[in-house]
C-alpha cells in the first residue's frame, strides 16, 4: 500500500479523541460559567425584559394620547357645530319676527328665512349629524363626526350663516327704504304747509311731559342689531307715524275750491279801492264770481262755528278747522248748515248771493290763522299743485 493512503486512513481516528476533549472542555467551561455568574445573567435577561415591557407600554400610552385628543378633538368640533346651529336658529326666528314688522310698515314685503329656505329643523338636523329632538338620545359616549361629513355639515353651516347675514342686510336696506320714504313724505308735507304761511310746528305732536335731550349721534339702521334694531325700527314708525298726522292734518288745510268749474277772481286779497267809499281798504279775501244761488262749499273739513246774518258780510258762514284755522263764506242768498254742524270737504254750507255790502252776486271767501285774514289764494294754489301731482302719480 502506498505510503500516502496510509497516512490518510490514520489522521482521522488521531484527531477525534482531541475533538472530543475539546468539546468536554468546552462544557464544562461553560457550566461552570453559568454556576458562577448564574444571577448576573438572570438579572440582565430580567432588565432587558422590564426595559421592552416599558418601552410597549409607553407606547401604547402614547397611542392611547393621541386616540384621547383626536376624540376629544372631533367631540369638540361636534359641539361647536350644534351651538352654531342652535345660534343659527335662535337668529332666524328673530330675523322671520323682523320679516313681520317690516311687512306691516310698507311694502312689498321682505320674504322671510323659511321662504327663503334659510333653515328648518331638519336642515339643522342634517348639519349637525344626529338625531331629531323627537327620536331617541345617541348612546354614550357620542361617537365623533366622520371627518367627510363633518367638513360637509361645516360648508352648510357657512352657507346658512352667508344667507341669514344677506337677510338681515336686506332687512336693514328695507328699513332704511321705509324710513328714507317717510321722511320724504315728511319734508313735503311741512313745506306745503310752510308755503301757506303756516309754521309747521303748530301741526306737531305734543312734547312729552319728561325732560329729554342730549346731543344728536345719528345712526344707520342698516349697521343695527338686537336692540339696535329696535331703535332704527323706533325711528322709521315715528317718521311714518308723523307722515301719516301731517297727511291728516293736510286733509283738514282749505285748499279746496268753494266754488266748483273755473271761477274767476273779481277783487283779489290785499289792498284795493273800496267799491263804495272808492278809497283805499283792505280786502280780508277773495270776491269769486258765480252765478246767483250757485253752491258754496266747504273747502275743508270742520265744524261750523257760526252761520248767521253778519254786517257788511250779509248772510255768513264761518268754519273751524282746527289749529287755528278758519275760512267764512259771505253774501249767501241762503245759509245751508247750522252752528256746530260738522261738515266734510266739498259740502254745500250755502248758496251764492250779494246780502250784506255787495255791489252784485258773488262769494266773499276768507281763509284766517288765529283770527287774522290771509290770503286763501296760496292755499287754493296749493290744492291746485296737490291735486296735480296726484294725478301724475296715478
């Protein structure tokens, strides 16, 4: 056998009792470790162990956190939502009562939220995502708003808030409108009643019996609210209700023609040349030619406050018309009313004549302010513009 085959077949069998010896060293190297350092090696396995049970609860904690603060988050943002609607309703109801007031002052009228389709219950439902007050309580705790339809309930909440502010806008525009239109009623009326010589103030309302003042801060009704609101509507009903006495009292004025047709003015009022003395006098009013028994009217409302045989006025008869205000009718042939008969605009009071000191047939008519004769011929002419511009307005 060759030399080399034999040192091969012995090499192993001489390397395995040193295997062997060393692996039993090994061991028992290695058990008389953990005999010696036992507890050493079983506390670091513990700390690592606690140090890993932390660190997973730490994290969990922290999970826990976030899950708490999204929750907390999302429930807050439910409540925001249900107090915004609740205040959307609450301004609605206020806003459909100002609807109300504001169609009583004038028209047209202003459409209301509901018309408008500002807002119901269910669209509040719908916004806040939950049930109506009529069905049963979500059990606790209230689960969160999902995030799509929270944004969702959120946009309708803006649109909602955008049409309830255009509302109250147009509620304060409105305002103004009824207000602008009163005044402008106002400042007519007290320059018509200026032109005839009379001092508007005499047609005003009595004073209150309290003391008031202070400084004018005028303000715009369209930037009010609350009670605000109620101090710009406060300013509109007294600048429609002193519109409205002014219209009264206008209706009371004797601009209304005593004789009816085209009637011309024989002697006008002022001085001129008496037709008896033939020197100079005042004439107290106007000398209207008219037919012999033509009727004489009453160019305002009033009460009669005398009708008899009266001088050089003949047959006269004379009205109270209140504020001051009275105009006599002279010269009738015959008197149709009696004193403290109340009599209406354009009523018959008596028939043209010439009793008294006329030199022929014709009406002496007088319009007086406090006793003292003016001239009825401005507040003809007034009557006459009335009369015309009601007539373009129809």
């Amino acid at each position: 056998m060759h030399r080399s085959q034999i040192l091969s077949r012995l090499r192993p069998r001489q390397a395995t009792p040193w295997l062997a010896a060393g692996l039993a060293l090994a061991w028992a190297l290695g058990a008389s470790y953990l005999i010696v350092f036992h507890d050493d090696v079983l506390a670091g396995f513990v700390a690592r162990q606690a140090a890993m049970r932390d660190a997973y609860e730490a994290r969990i904690g922290t999970l826990q956190d976030l899950l708490d603060r999204d929750r907390r988050a999302h429930a807050g943002a439910e409540s925001g939502l249900v107090d915004r609607v609740t205040a959307a309703l609450e301004r609605q109801a206020e806003l459909e009562r100002r609807a109300a007031v504001l169609d009583r002052l004038g028209r047209p009228a202003l459409p209301d939220p509901v018309a408008t389709g500002a807002l119901t219950r269910r669209d509040a439902d719908g916004l806040l995502l939950r049930p109506s007050e009529d069905s049963e309580p979500p059990p606790a705790p209230v689960r969160p708003f999902p995030r799509q339809s929270a944004r969702q309930a959120e946009m309708g909440l803006i649109r909602l808030e955008a049409r309830l502010d255009g509302l109250q806008a147009a509620q304060g525009e409105h305002l103004v409108r009824v207000a602008g239109r009163a005044d402008d009623e106002v400042r007519r009326l007290r320059a018509l009643i200026g032109r005839l010589g009379l001092d508007p103030g005499r047609f005003d309302a009595p004073a209150p019996s309290a003391g008031l003042g202070g400084p004018l801060v005028a303000l715009d009704p369209r930037t009010l609210d609350g009670s605000g609101f109620e101090a710009g509507l406060a300013l509109a009903r007294r600048a429609l209700g002193d519109g409205e006495r002014l219209r009264r009292v206008a209706a009371r004025l004797p601009v209304n023609r005593p004789i009816r047709g085209d009637t011309a003015v024989s002697s006008p009022f002022g001085t001129r040349l008496d037709p008896f003395t033939r020197g100079l006098a005042l004439h107290t009013g106007l000398d209207l030619k008219a037919e012999y028994g033509a009727p004489a009217r009453a160019t305002a409302p009033g009460r009669v406050a005398a009708a008899e045989f009266a001088g050089g006025y003949g047959n006269m008869v004379e009205i109270d018309h209140g504020h001051g205000l009275t105009t006599r009718f002279g010269h009738l042939a015959r008197i149709a009313v009696r004193p403290g008969q109340r009599v209406a605009a354009g009523e018959v009071i008596g028939f043209v004549g010439s009793t008294g000191r006329s030199t022929g047939a014709h009406l002496h008519y007088e319009t007086r302010i406090d006793g003292e004769p003016v001239d009825p011929q401005r507040f003809l002419d007034a009557g006459a513009t009335v009369l015309t511009a009601e007539g373009a307005g129809d």
